[in-house]
C-alpha cells in the first residue's frame, strides 16, 4: 500500500487528518478524513465516456451517514440505513453546489461522489467536514477538475467568529453559514442568522474563505504526492466552427430583439423556439439528424449571449425592467377561511399560496438522526408542482429542489417564530407554488411571513426574502447586479444570490457563484441592493397586514398551558395512562406534558372551551395540596355508620363524620346527604402522620340561636366499645387513604 497523510491545522490547534491509499482503493479517488474521533470515507468514481447525447455534466453526489459510527441502532422494523433524510439531502446540496461549477464546460462523464460519516465524535458536527472529503477524494483521482475547494462552517459566538464549531458551541451563535471556496474564489454560502448586518456577513465570508486557502493549499500538496497533478484527457463533444458560426449569424440579432422585447415568460419562450426552428428549416433533413446535438448547444451560447449582451449595454432585462427594479407585488391573507392561516404572495409570473396549521406536541416532527435527535417545534414544507411552470406530467415525491428550497425558507423564519411559552403549539407551514418563474424560495418566505400573521402567531418581526443575479464580462469588466431574479436570468447569469431578513438584519442566505473570480466590491454592491429591495418588498406586504392578529381565529384549537411539580407527573399520568386518558376521553381534550428541571409542562388542546376548562379544573384538582380551613365543593361518594365519604379533589377524599353534618342531632348520615350529592365542606383537620382529613359541613352552617354543646359523657377507663351518639367521635379506625 502506497499510503499518503496530509494535515490540515486550525488556527485554535486543532487537527484534521487526510489519509489515502488505505481504504476503497479500486475507486477513482478515496480518501479518509479524521477530525478527533469523527471519520469521513469519499470516494469518486467516473465513467470512461460521456453517454450518447449527453451535453452537460452528470454529477450525482451522496452523502451518507452511518447509525454505526455513533454506536446507534436504526430506528424501524428492518434496522437499517435507508434512502437518506432530509438532512443527508441537504449536505449533499451543499457538496454537489460547490463541486458543480469546477468541472470543465465539455467534460460530460458520469461522476459519482460518495461521502460517508463511518466514525462520529457526539460534538463534532461532520456536515462541515464533507465538503473537504469530497474534495480531497477529487484531488487524488485523475477526474478533471478546476479545484480543489474546501468547505467550512463559520459561526459568531460572543461576537468572535469561529471556524468548525460543536454543536454544543452553535447553541450561542448569531451568525451560522456553511462557505465553500477555491483557493482564488468564494463558490457557495449557505446558512442562517439572527438580524445581522450586510458588513456582519461579508466579514463572516472572508473569515472562512482565510481558512479555505489554507485548506486548499494542503489539498494540492496531496494532489502532488499522489501524482495526480495531471488529469485524464477526454472528448467528449465534436465541433464544427462553420456550423457555430451559421447560428450565431442567423440567431443572434433575432435572439437579441426578442430578449429586448419585454415579453410575458411562456410567450418570450415560444419566440426563442422559433427562432431555432426557423433556423432548423434552413438546414437538410440529413444535417438536422445528424448535427442536433451541436445546433442545440451552439444556439443556447448565442441565446445566453444576446440576453447577456443587451443587459450590460443597455441596462434592460428580459421583462423589460431595469437591473434594480423589482416585479410587481399583490398579497392576500385569509384566503382560506377554513385553515389556521393563509396568504397568496404573487410578484411577477411568481406565486406561492402558503397555509399555517397549528398542532400540539404530539405533532411536532421527530428527529432521530446519527447525530441529531429531538423534536422540531416549526417545520416548513414546499411543493412545486408541474402546472407552476406549464408543464404536462404527473407529480412525483419530493424531491432535492423541493428540499432545499424548503430548508432555505425554514432558516429565514425560524428565528422570528416564539418558542417555550409564547407560543406552546407545533407549527407547520407550506407553500405550494402555484406560478414559477424565479425565485419561488423567496416568495414562500414573504408567503409564510403573512400566513403565520393571519394565523396569529405572534412573529418577532415580518421577514421578506429577494434573489440577485449578476451579469458578468470578463473581457469588457463589465458586470450588472439584477435584483429579483426571473428563472431565465438565474438560468443564463453568473450568480443567484438569495437573501432574508427582516427591516433590521439579515436572516438567511444562500448563494451560488457560477463563474471564476467575483471581486468582494460585487458582492457588497449586491448585498446592498438585495437590503433596498428587501426593503421595498416588505413594504409592500406591509399594506396588506403589518402585525400578526392579536388573536387565533375562533376556528383554531386553542391551548391551555400550566406546570405542576415534579412529584404530580405520576399521578396526571395515572398507571399506565389510565387517568390522563380518562381526562382525554371524558373532556374531549388532547394533552402533553413534557418534564423539565423537575416541573410538568402540560398542554391542554381543544376546540371546545368548557371540555378544555373542565380538564385544566381536573389537572388542577389533582396537583393542588388540600389546606386546612379552606372551604371545597365535593361530592359524596360512600356512605358508613358513622358519615360519610367526600371527595374534595380528584383522588383525595376526607371523612364528613355525622357530628359534621349540621348543628342538630342527625340520627342518620341519609338523612341528610346520599352518595353522589354535591356539597360545599371546609377541611378542618389533616392528620400529621397519615394525610387524613376530616371535613365538616356544620361549620358552614349558621349556629341556630340559643344553640349549646351537647354534653360529652367521660368513656370509662379501657373502654373501646362503639360510636358514641353524643358526637363524640366513633367507634372504628378510618379506611385506608383513598
């Protein structure tokens, strides 16, 4: 075995380890990450040859963990890794993102990236550690590839920024965004924030990108001992200049006057097709078969050109607006009278129609991951459906687009939605896009933002989210920033740039870079811009509703919130359910309690109030510590010689004795309560030693007048003889404590 080691040292110290040579040596390219205990095996496999018709790059990147490494059992019946969570998706995006853009324009091979987690370290968070892997595994292979690149996290914990934090770290953070970086240039950015500024992040960006060269650097370093610094040659596409030259000499001033014209999206996309299909005709029938392949690549550069071109000469777009300009905006909430919450959010041929729906804990969605396990309170679902974009086919399952749009839309929103106390219900939004033509993530975000203040959710603050373009020309300098992005623009440009935030601060982001070389001046001036029309987004939304509804609509479940003791939990609970069911069922109610720091947290959920009162009262009853001298509302519920039985508070019972019942002599305990009655009582007496009561109702009885104690009569010496009918008390010892 040729095995090679290279390390990576952090500037706190700590170590990261590559080793190759070692394991999974008939791939491409393979490698072993080690970060403490934590391991990540990549592996990259490519095909010898493109596949007939294949013009782009057929990347597919799996990311993996193994319930193993952690020392876990798979949850479910067959107790083993399935397809991958959602959260295994989302690294995948994060690694494919940056990845993508590096392999060369005709390299069209099928290329496979396999990233798994083997050994896991319960603080140390592996999704900032794959993208490295991943890249490392490249370095060593002889795939073409414009790398390497690495990826890590950057998170601001007590206003220090920090590279790779714990889990355990991240919980203090204000600022946490993945970076994926070359040695030269940033390729992605991705993650979430609380209210931070534009410079905040720049600064977080240019932290991590300091850390990446030093990455990168080690990477080509590995790449050299592994003598992979030559790749393997390919050809993939077969050219012809005269062909390339007829197209664009045909297609261009067409394309350009079509871009220019401002049209709708689906009719600008049938004038495109037309005039590809005038040129078709211009050709044999022999040459149309033969070269399609070429026509269809030759006629998108010219297509790509003439937008470009016409944007950076004369500052318009395709729709007809300038590069600041912002679509126009309608809103609508409550546009479903029978859900919890909903809004319609439509700017330009964009449109999301978002509902809220509010549940309890038993609602929240459960987490069993590798590394990450618990419940999520506010979960965010979107749906893009074919008809959004006028396509004719069937809806499949979600897929990575749906995701990570998803996720996206999550991040902006999540810090402005209460946790704990003020808001005790499990929320779950999602968007279905309805009309798409670019930037649908940020349309479900402002879409969200106003169902979740029709639902009365009491949101921090309003949150809008904006896409950026940019338009580049390395040989003139020239570029454009594009505000609010249409699907064409993010198709054919050099950046889609999404941002959300509140009036205050920055949320989330996400960007990707498609082109070498992004100056950090492009990106302040994005930054800026995306505030402005952040800005002007919000504004708008604002007219349509400012501030969630004091209220839920009356059709809303409601949720009574309390905490008991510790020591009650037990008995709400009941042996083996049996009395929290008992409530459940007799008050029609649905109820949660979660132990913390030794207190019940109960959640009393219902849609009617008096079954919801009835419960809390039962709850209630059932935590409250009897006191003496306080008057209770109880019911009778057995009868003896000597009185009577009266429950005062669910399963607490004291003793009523027939001198109790009234001022007058009572010669039967029937003839003055039965079982079942209702009746008020005062505790007199709790016993020290055994908790029992004794209860009277006489004393809630006024003394007639004239009324004097009855004479006691002395027991004889060692008498133990039975009741004495002077009231005196009885004969036999009290029952055991109900």
């Amino acid at each position: 075995m040729n095995i090679i080691k290279k390390e990576i040292r952090l500037n706190d110290g700590r170590i990261i380890e590559i080793e190759t040579g070692k394991l999974a040596k008939q791939a491409d390219g393979s490698v072993v990450l080690k970060m403490g205990k934590t391991m990540l095996l990549a592996a990259v496999t490519c095909a010898k040859d493109a596949k007939e018709d294949v013009d782009f790059m057929p990347l597919q990147v799996e990311y993996k963990e193994k319930y193993a490494s952690a020392g876990r059992y798979p949850g479910g019946f067959m107790k083993r890794e399935g397809r991958a969570n959602d959260s295994e998706i989302l690294v995948s995006r994060l690694i494919d993102r940056a990845l993508r853009p590096l392999f060369p324009d005709d390299f069209h091979a099928e290329v496979f990236v396999t990233v798994n987690l083997i050994s896991a370290e319960k603080e140390i968070m592996p999704d900032a550690l794959a993208g490295l892997a991943a890249s490392a595994a490249l370095a060593v292979s002889d795939i073409p590839f414009n790398g390497p690149i690495s990826e890590v996290r950057v998170a601001r914990i007590d206003g220090k920024l920090v590279i790779n934090p714990s889990f355990e770290q991240l919980k203090g953070a204000d600022i946490d965004i993945m970076v994926g970086a070359t040695i030269d240039n940033i390729m992605m950015v991705e993650g979430e924030m609380k209210e931070v500024s534009e410079a905040d992040m720049l600064e977080a960006i240019k932290f991590a990108h300091e850390e990446i060269k030093n990455h990168c650097r080690v990477l080509l370093e590995l790449q050299e001992a592994a003598g992979k610094t030559t790749k393997r040659e390919y050809c993939h596409e077969t050219q012809d200049e005269e062909l390339r030259a007829a197209i664009r000499e045909y297609c261009y001033d067409k394309c350009y006057a079509v871009a220019k014209a401002g049209t709708a999206k689906h009719e600008r996309s049938d004038a495109f097709e037309k005039i590809k299909a005038d040129f078709y005709e211009t050709l044999s029938e022999e040459d149309r078969a033969a070269k399609k392949i070429m026509i269809e690549r030759y006629y998108h550069a010219v297509e790509k050109e003439a937008m470009r071109n016409m944007i950076l000469d004369e500052g318009v777009r395709l729709d007809g607006r300038s590069t600041t300009q912002i679509r126009p905006i309608w809103c609508e909430v409550d546009y479903l009278p029978a859900t919890h919450g909903s809004a319609i959010f439509t700017r330009g041929e964009t449109q999301s129609l978002t509902t809220v729906t509010l549940g309890t804990k038993l609602d929240m969605k459960e987490i069993d991951e590798v590394l990450v396990a618990g419940q999520e309170q506010f979960v965010l679902h979107y749906n893009f459906p074919p008809f959004s974009t006028g396509e004719a086919k069937p809806q499949r399952a979600t897929g990575r687009r749906e995701i990570g749009h998803g996720n996206l839309a999550l991040r902006a929103l999540k810090y402005v939605v209460p946790t704990g106390e003020a808001n005790p219900y499990a929320v779950r939004v999602v968007s279905d896009i309805l009309e798409s033509n670019g930037s649908s993530s940020m349309a479900t975000v402002c879409a969200g933002t106003l169902a979740l203040m029709d639902a009365g959710i009491q949101i921090k603050k309003p949150v809008s989210g904006i896409a950026m373009g940019l338009i580049t020309d390395t040989k003139s300098k020239k570029f454009a920033v594009l505000s609010d992005i249409l699907g064409d623009e993010d198709h054919l440009g050099d950046m889609d740039f999404k941002v959300t935030g509140t009036k205050d601060g920055i949320t989330a982001t996400q960007m990707d870079i498609k082109v070498d070389g992004l100056p950090y001046e492009v990106l302040e001036q994005a930054l800026e811009q995306a505030r402005q029309g952040r800005l002007h987004i919000m504004g708008e939304m604002m007219k349509v509703m400012s501030e969630p509804r004091p209220e839920l609509k009356p059709h809303v479940p409601r949720i009574v919130q309390i905490t008991i003791p510790g020591e009650f939990i037990g008995a709400v609970i009941g042996t083996g359910g049996k009395v929290i069911q008992e409530i459940q069922k007799v008050t029609g109610t649905t109820i949660t309690i979660t132990e913390q720091d030794n207190t019940g947290i109960v959640d009393i959920f219902g849609e009617d109030k008096d079954g919801m009162d009835s419960a809390l009262n039962w709850i209630k009853g059932i935590t409250t510590v009897p006191e003496e001298g306080q008057i209770y509302k109880g019911k009778v519920v057995s009868i003896l010689e000597f009185g009577a039985f009266v429950q005062i508070l669910p399963g607490k019972e004291g003793l009523l004795h027939i001198s109790e019942l009234d001022w007058k002599k009572v010669e039967k305990v029937e003839d003055v309560v039965k079982v079942g009655d209702e009746l008020e009582v005062k505790l007199l007496e709790i016993d020290a030693k055994t908790g029992k009561m004794r209860l009277s109702r006489k004393a809630l009885i006024e003394k007639p007048e004239g009324y004097t104690e009855p004479v006691r009569r002395p027991r004889p010496e060692g008498d133990k003889g039975g009741p004495r009918r002077d009231g005196g008390g009885h004969g036999r010892k009290f029952p055991p404590k109900r």
